[in-house]
C-alpha cells in the first residue's frame, strides 16, 4: 500500500496502512488492539520496538496517541507519520536505531474511531468525540449542525436580520466580518451551522446542547467534575470504554516515563496543569518540562506554554478530567498535547503566537485578520471556501449556505498541507522518546575471601537524561518504583547469601535532567550511579546471576561464575 499523507483516512483505510507498515517491518512493528470503542470498533495499538534488543516489557517506554475528539483528524494523521517515518528510518538513522533498539513506542493513532467515522462520514456528523448519547438520551430544543442541502457537507448559514452581528465583507462577499459597535448603516445577518431546529417556535433560535456531548479528553481521573461543573466529563472518571482502555493500559504498562497526545488546533506545545498554576508544580519538574518543550519548539517551531496560563477557554475558568494532567499527577509522566495546525497562523497571523493569545485571538481580533485569513484559503485551498447560496430552509424560509469548509480550513489543514504541517513531529517523538532513563551495569566485581567466601560488588548507572523515576513527583509520591538489586543463587544447591540482603534498593538514580544549570555553582555528582554488595559462601564455580529492575529505567539480568 502506498502510504500517503496528503488525504485524511478513514478507519478501515488507516487500518489497511498500519497493516502495511507492520508487513514491511516485521522485526520492528507490532500491530494489535488497544481495547474496543462504545461502538465496538477496534482501537488500533502499534508497537516500535526493536526484536533484537531487551523484551519490550523490560524496556523503557514512551506512548503517543491521536484524534482522540472526533474532527481532530490531523491528529490521526500525525501518529500514522510518526509510525512509518521511524520504522522507515531505522537501520539507516543512528538517532532513531539506538531509540528503538532500548525504548518500546506504544502509538495509538484513533483513540476514537466512532466519532472519526462520523466526522468522515457522507454526510458528515461532527461530534466533540463519543457517540454514545450524552448527557441527554433525545435531541435538545435548538439548532443541530446537519448536512440539510444534501452536498455531503455542513457549512454554514446566513440568515438576514437588521439586529445581526454579522455583514458581508466588502473585500469579497464570500467573507462575513463581525459588524462593530457603532455599525448602524447596510444588511446585517445572523450567522448559524448549517442545520435543523428541534422545536422552532419562529422566533427564538439558540444552538442546542449536542446530542453527542461527550468529551474523552474531560473523562480523565485527574480532578475530575461531574458534568453540571465540567462540559463532557461523563458519567463518572473513565467511564467511557476508550478511555478505560487506557487507564487499564498504563496500568499494566508502568514502565512509561513520557507521552505525547496529538490534537488539533493551534500550533503550541501544551503542558499542564490545566486546573493549577505553575508554582503548584514541582520545581524541578517544572524545569524538565521546560527544557524538553524548548526542544519541541525549535523542533516543530511551535510555541511550549501552561495551559492554565495560556490556553484557558475562560478568564475565570479551567477545564479538569484532561489526559495530560492525569499522566502527570498520578502517574509522575512527563507528557504534552500537542495542538497541530492553526489556520491564523498559517495565513500569517503571527501575534496571535507571539504574545501566546490562543483563545483570546478568537474572542476578538480585528478584521484585517479575517482578510487575511480568507486569502491565504483562497490561495492554497480555493474549493475550501465557498460562495453563498440561496436555500430555502423549511423552518427558517430564504437563507443562504456557503463559507468556510471548516473540517479542512479551520479545524484540519486543506490535505495538500497535511505532510508538511505533521512531519516534523515525527523528530519530536524521536527527542523526547531519547531520554529515556537506562539503567546499565557498570561493574560486577567477585572478590575471593577465603574459604568458599565471596564478596560481590555490583554497581548501576543511569545513563539516559531522566531520572529512573522520570518525574520529581513519580519518586516524592511512590508511582515509581526505585532501582532494585538483586542476587539470584542457583536452585537447591549449597550457595547462601551471609552478608546482606538478597533484594537491595538502590534508591531512584539520577539522570542528567538535574544538571542543566550551567556556571560555577553546577555540579557533576555521581547520582546517577548505586551499587549493592554481598558476601557469598559457594562453591568456586558457582553460577550467580545479579538482576537489575529500574522499571522506568529497564530491566535486564547479567550473569557471573564465582572464581571463574
């Protein structure tokens, strides 16, 4: 199959690619399910892990997922990228070759593919992302967004109104700017999704509260609120079977250290908290975050931030139950959402990301934006923008359609686009994926002490930029485990341990990520290093065997015969 990455693929098409790449990389790629949606459709679970290296469940371990809200096809298309750019360069790439020789990859690339199939569907439905009805089992009084023109897509409507928000842009009149305070002269309109009304009663016309309300990125158990306090949280913390299917998954997989979660929109690197500002952070934690999002920006050329900081919907409020937060707060995980593509600021709109304004930018900019935006569209994505049409709407009578094709203007980038726009990811993954903590052996020493006594020294090093326990918090709060240390004597023979204990902690092992400061007053401490010793009374000739657990740092056994 010819992979490619100027369309958006469909389930079964993304199914067939994932295939693909599995069968033409059979001693890298691993293809199997991660659980099954509300719908019953596979969730697609893609292991990179090279076969000749540690068993992947000993190794170190980095997740990336995508499209887990439904439109956010981007996202999809992005972890399809990171897949077959590294299994395509292993062998070739040292930087991607070492990775994947120590690290397993656990990419998920349609978290949801219900809502996927619906956002990709003819027509099309748009949800935020499940499709199970909720918080409602029937559709609300209000406007539903709806393919009512039968044209297979849902743009948007003009309805005429002296006391509209909108006019016709005198630039071009496919464009509508919002009209100002003082506008009191021309044609105003009302501007609606194109769609139906439950219960129009002539006169009062509001969007009605989805059917599908629910959003998988608010069913997280990281501060989680009930649906009167946060939109789409669910019906209790993963309570939804996509989401379970990932609580369950970290869960037997504790030796992940970092994740990145794919989205669209906005072109930033995203890092909690989302509910707490960063002096609630631990410092050092902070730092790390820091440096590895720095990395991320002069990779992908996207902005790093706080959510709460930056990102926030509201002044006055946060958003809680979100997978990032609850990667880091109860799992101690480094992890980001990574927010592909923004129309502004691919049209050239560069304020919006200079003084970090995400959301504002879209409660209030001035119309030379709009203008701008629209001829970018108009150039790269012509089709993607439509002249207004006259409908005759069966509740509302003469109304036009026309506009953006917001699946693949605002919300995805016109397919031509696409490639350009996720590739750099792939090198994102690759970086943060590289520090991973490592735990090696850096001596086994047997000394002989007389009488079929022996002293064995053992000493370990973390060779990777984490620390084993990945995050400050994973080690302050007991979610990582420290390294371990343990002697194994043959089975049923005379061996026996008479100094020391067989299992010793060597505590969590420091990697480079505490000493990035730079000057006089940085150190180069070896905490990155522990040992263990025994005294062991045995037979010369004896066969030992020292096994290393450091979890998020790797596991792995090393063998020594006593006077040998």
């Amino acid at each position: 199959m010819d992979i490619r990455f100027d369309t958006y693929y469909d389930n079964d098409e993304l199914q067939s690619a994932l295939e693909a790449i599995a069968a033409a990389h059979p001693e890298l790629v691993t293809l199997s399910e991660l659980g099954r949606s509300h719908e019953g459709r596979p969730i697609p679970l893609v292991t990179l892990a090279a076969r000749s290296g540690p068993p992947v469940q000993r190794r170190p371990a980095f997740w990336v997922d995508g499209n887990i809200h439904a439109t956010e096809l981007t996202a999809s298309m992005a972890a399809l990228y990171v897949i077959a750019d590294l299994a395509g360069r292993y062998g070739t790439d040292a930087a991607v070759t070492r990775m994947l020789d120590r690290v397993a990859l656990y990419v998920v690339p349609r978290l949801n593919p219900d809502g996927a199939a619906m956002a990709l569907a003819n027509p099309p439905r748009y949800v935020r992302s499940g499709t199970r009805p909720y918080p409602h089992d029937e559709p609300q009084d209000g406007l539903h967004p709806e393919d009512i023109d039968g044209d297979g897509r849902i743009l948007q409507m003009r309805v005429p109104d002296p006391t509209g928000d909108w006019k016709i842009s005198d630039h071009d009149e496919r464009l509508m700017v919002k009209r100002a305070p003082d506008d009191m002269e021309g044609d105003f309109f009302r501007i609606f999704p194109e769609g139906l009304i439950e219960n129009y009663d002539g006169h009062l016309l509001k969007m009605a509260p989805p059917v599908h309300g629910l959003d998988f990125n608010r069913n997280f158990p990281s501060n989680w609120r009930p649906e009167g306090e946060q939109y789409g949280a669910g019906d209790y913390p993963g309570s939804e079977p996509e989401i379970q299917a990932v609580l369950r998954f970290f869960a037997d997989h504790p030796t992940i250290f970092g994740a990145l979660t794919f989205h669209t929109y906005s072109r930033a690197i995203l890092r909690p908290f989302s509910s707490e500002p960063d002096d609630k952070m631990n410092a050092s934690d902070k730092w790390v975050y820091d440096a590895i999002g720095q990395r991320g920006t002069e990779i992908t050329g996207y902005p790093n931030v706080s959510v709460y900081h930056h990102f926030r919907y509201h002044p006055q409020q946060v958003i809680t139950g979100v997978f990032d937060d609850w990667l880091y707060t109860q799992r101690g995980i480094y992890a980001f959402t990574v927010e592909l593509w923004d129309l502004p600021s691919a049209a050239g709109i560069t304020e919006k990301n200079e003084q970090k304004q995400f959301i504002e930018w879209m409660r209030s900019h001035p119309v030379a934006d709009d203008i701008k935006i629209f001829d970018y569209v108009n150039e790269v994505a012509p089709e993607r923008v439509e002249a207004w049409r006259p409908f005759d709407h069966p509740q509302l009578g003469p109304v036009e359609i026309g506009g953006f094709q917001s699946l693949y203007t605002w919300r995805n980038p016109p397919p031509a686009l696409l490639e350009e726009e996720i590739a750099p990811q792939a090198d994102f993954v690759l970086s943060f994926a590289s520090l991973a903590p490592e735990v090696n052996l850096r001596s086994l020493e047997v000394a002989a002490l007389g009488e079929d006594t022996w002293r064995v020294l053992a000493v370990v090093e973390n060779s990777g930029f984490l620390s084993t326990s990945g995050s400050r918090r994973a080690r302050d709060t007991g979610l990582a485990r420290p390294v371990r240390l343990e002697l194994r004597l043959p089975e049923g023979g005379p061996a026996s341990i008479v100094g020391g204990d067989a299992r010793v902690d060597v505590g969590h092992l420091e990697g480079r990520c505490n000493k990035m400061a730079s000057g006089w007053f940085s150190s180069s401490a070896t905490d990155n290093r522990g040992k263990a010793e025994w005294l062991v009374r045995a037979p010369s000739g004896t066969s030992l065997t020292l096994r290393v657990d450091g979890q998020r740092g790797g596991r792995f056994e090393e063998g020594v015969v006593l006077g040998g």
